[in-house]
C-alpha cells in the first residue's frame, strides 16, 4: 500500500510558518539564507538562468515555471518577460509571493496547482519550464502508476503550450554512472535503486522507507520516449552540467565532436574531489562520447 508524504515545498524550512514570518519581516534573501546558503544561492544564482539560452525569450513572451520552489528561475525571468509560477507547495507559493512583491516583479503571478492539472486555458505559453520537478510529480496522485503520472503531467504542460513553442526539461539521469558506483539517489536517499528493475526498487522502498517508490528517474532514451509519450514530436537532448540547478556547460548531445571538447578541454578533474568522483572523471575522460551521454549526471531536454 503507498503511503504518501506530503510536498512540503523546496525551501527546506522546517517551521514553515516562521520561514514565511521571517520572510515578511526580514526580507525573503535573508530567511532563506537562514533556512541555508545553498538555498540562496539556488534561489538567487544568475547561472540558473542559463539553460534559457536554447530558447528565444521576448518582453512580450508569456511563460510557465511548473513546480517553481523559490523562484531561481521564474523569479529572474520575470524581470525579462510575463510569467506564472505554479506548484503544489502552499508554503512555497506564499514565499514566491512574497519574493515577487519585495522585488516590485510587476509581471509574475503564481498560484497553487500541479503539474496534472493547470488553470490555464490550450495553446497559452511561449515557454513551458520543469526544472528538477517531473520525478516528483507522481506523489500528487500517489495511488497511481508513477510513469503514466508523468505522462499526464507532460501532456497537460503540452495542452498548455503554443503549437510553435518550446518545452524545457531539466532532470537527473536515472542511469548515471555514480549510481553504479554506489552513490545514494537524492530523491529517495537509498544506493542502486534507480538502476533496478521496478518491482525491485519497489521492494528496496518499502523495506527502507515504508512507502512506494513513486520519485521515478530514467535513462537518456527513457526520457526520450516518455516526452515523447507526454506529447512532443521533437526532443533535442543536452548534457547540463555540472546540474540543471547552477548550470555551468550545457552540451548538445546529439554533437559527438562537443562533447569530446568539453570533457578533453573544459572539464576540470579537480572538480571530482573524491576517490569515486575522480573515476567518474576517468570515465568520461577516456570513453567515447557516444558512451558518455548515456551516464552523465544532468540533462536538459529542448522540446516542441
């Protein structure tokens, strides 16, 4: 039987009525930075805005951040053009609220609502974002299959989305070759079970957790077809690295020669400060790129 935790929002606050207290009185930089500085700097990092650059973005453009946490995107964006943030986090979007009037964001709204389910009318939005979002979406309809929560998910941010406008993604390879060298998935906090049969990783869940795993992540091609499933025709994969949060190198994916420059040329090995990072760092450094992408950390998806 699932039993479902609750979201709780991405401001980490454990008093989520003194964090929005506090965010009132003191400012919404400082709470959060109360809350920890990674969390200011997720919320606040000019770098989160760059994965928009596969898009073409005008003052006029209207856009949709699903599952907006504390604003890192739709907040900044908010200063070049119209946007909506949504997620189901009541605490969030009381933060986000809050955020957008001590910022005079004059062309930001935002409002409760899941990804399954948007109170917006067909063909709306430019720009449809989901940063790190879509593996939580199953736990709004916990009693349901994981994937098709997904799909449903995606296929209403289609609904949403302009005939010529674009989709962006940003999500955990489920498949990442730190997973195969035992480090923990973030989602569920347990080693090796993203990379296991369903029924399996269901199994580890109950047993560890007490409840389903429903935080579902995927490899490169799984992706590709669950977007695909979800409504869009084309897909254009990316590399986002070091991730989709603070994002410092986006690679095409379907560009052989760019990968082997960034790995041979960009990718700093001082970066992999540990004994199984620093295999990480041999293993991109000397394979085939067409073997990397498949166990990279982060994409980013283009789609329409």
């Amino acid at each position: 039987m699932h039993k479902f935790k609750a979201p709780t929002g991405f401001s980490g606050a454990q008093d989520k009525q003194a964090f929005v207290r506090e965010a009132k009185e003191l400012g919404w930089k400082k709470a959060l930075n109360a809350v920890g500085p990674y969390k200011l700097c997720e919320a606040a990092a000019p770098n989160r805005l760059a994965w928009l650059s596969l898009v073409e973005i005008t003052s006029d453009s209207k856009v949709l951040d699903v599952g907006a946490g504390t604003g890192g995107l739709s907040c900044q964006l908010a200063n070049h053009c119209h946007v909506e943030a949504v997620d189901v986090s009541t605490v969030d979007i009381e933060f986000l609220k809050i955020r957008s009037q001590q910022d005079q964001l004059h062309r930001f709204h935002a409002q409760v609502a899941s990804a399954t389910d948007l109170p917006f009318p067909d063909c709306h939005f430019d720009l449809v974002t989901v940063n790190g979002v879509l593996e939580w979406v199953p736990l709004v309809e916990p009693y349901a299959d994981p994937e098709e929560t997904q799909v449903k998910g995606l296929r209403e941010m289609r609904r949403v989305l302009k005939k010529n406008g674009r989709f962006l993604i940003g999500i955990e390879n489920g498949k990442a070759l730190r997973y195969f060298l035992g480090m923990t998935e973030p989602h569920v906090d347990l080693s090796y079970i993203s990379l296991m049969p369903q029924n399996k990783g269901e199994k580890l869940s109950q047993g560890m957790r007490g409840r389903s795993f429903l935080e579902r992540t995927y490899s490169l091609r799984e992706t590709e077809n669950l977007l695909k499933k979800g409504g869009f025709d084309k897909v254009e994969p990316y590399w986002i690295y070091p991730d989709y949060r603070l994002p410092e190198a986006i690679i095409p994916l379907s560009n052989p020669a760019a990968i082997s420059y960034f790995v041979e040329n960009l990718l700093q090995p001082q970066a992999f400060n540990s004994q199984s990072s620093f295999v990480e760092y041999l293993f991109y450094r000397f394979n085939d790129p067409d073997v990397v992408k498949d166990f990279v950390g982060h994409y980013c998806f283009l789609c329409w």
